[in-house]
C-alpha cells in the first residue's frame, strides 16, 4: 500500500546514483559526513 501511495503521489527516494568507480570518493564523503542523499551505485558500470 505505501509504494502505491508514493507512486500515485509522485514521491520518490533522494538519491545520488554514482559510477563503480566513485566507491572509494563516496566512503570518504560519508566519513566526512559531505553526504546529502544516499549513495547508489551505478550497476552498468562495473
């Protein structure tokens, strides 16, 4: 019912979508807490 709800309402997930080689970048942003969104790794480009 809940992504039902967010599908009819246009809501979504916050994300920034980074490449599989921008891993190690993004481990170092999280430590320094520079992170707005969540991390999501790019699968095509691995």
């Amino acid at each position: 019912e809940m992504l039902d709800f967010c599908a009819a309402h246009g809501i979504g997930a916050e994300i920034e979508l980074i490449d599989a080689s921008r891993v190690n970048e993004a481990y170092e942003r999280v430590q320094s807490s520079d992170v707005r969104y969540r991390f999501v790794i790019d699968t095509s480009t691995i």
